[in-house]
C-alpha cells in the first residue's frame, strides 16, 4: 500500500483523481456517508462547534485508508489547489479557507506523483523552498 506522509497532500491528489478526472472511484460525499450513517441533519452535525474548522476524524479516517493504486499515482501530471477544493470540503464541511489548515507541510511524497508537471496555486500553500524543489523536478508552479 502507498503511503503518503503529508495528509494534505494526499488531499491534492484525491482531488484531481475522485473529484476533477473521476477516476478514482467511489467519490466519497460526507454528505452521503452521513445519510447512509442515519444522521438525519448532515449539516448540523458537520457544523456543530467541536467540529468547527477541523478536518473530522471520520473523514481523516476514510482519506487516510484510501487506498490508490499506483497506476492512477502515475497518471497524475497536474494538481489545483484552491480553498474551494472538494476534497477539502468533504474533509473539513466548516472550513472557512481562511487558515492554514490543508497546507502541505512536506513534500516527501513527490516521489508518489512522477509524472507530476504542473501545480496551479499560490506558494504560501507549501512549505518555504518549494518552489526551487518544484523546478528541480520539472513542476511548473502557476
């Protein structure tokens, strides 16, 4: 099994395989996952306080034993990263994007996405050096 090391990370490229290219497959919807569960109000549970801008155990939990096989790994040559992703909003229902909550904090897991060409975001999403890493690799960071 692939392991990631960087959990943000892993949501990056969940969001280009499950969410933008469909490939990974089931897509997982907290919303869904909830109703299924027998909560009545998904919204209320997911914005309850103590959930507050948190990524939730159950969805860390689903994301962490998701399993990705290594064919798809190395079909990935382009991630998004933006506030709006749907992985983060499945992770984290509350998350206001105002935070550093989904930053990438290492990118040890690099070596998980060879064909890796082209990151669209904003530096600060990375750890400081990244973008000499990322040109020492090829990635373009847009």
């Amino acid at each position: 099994m692939t392991r990631f090391e960087d959990f943000s990370f892993k949501l990056l490229v969940v969001e280009e395989l499950m969410y933008r290219s469909e490939a990974l497959t089931p897509r997982f919807n907290w919303f869904d996952h909830l109703k299924a569960q027998g909560v009545d109000d998904p919204d209320d549970y997911s914005y309850q306080d103590e959930n507050f801008a948190e990524i939730l155990p159950e969805c860390r939990d689903h994301f962490e034993n998701l399993l990705i096989p290594r064919e798809l790994l190395d079909s990935v040559t382009t991630i998004l990263v933006d506030g709006g992703n749907e992985a983060f909003m499945h992770a984290a229902p509350s998350w206001d994007g105002e935070d550093d909550l989904f930053d990438v904090r290492s990118l040890s897991d690099l070596d998980l996405v060879p064909n890796l060409r082209k990151i669209t975001a904003e530096p600060h999403w990375f750890p400081p050096g990244a973008e000499e890493v990322f040109a020492a690799r090829g990635i373009t960071l847009a």
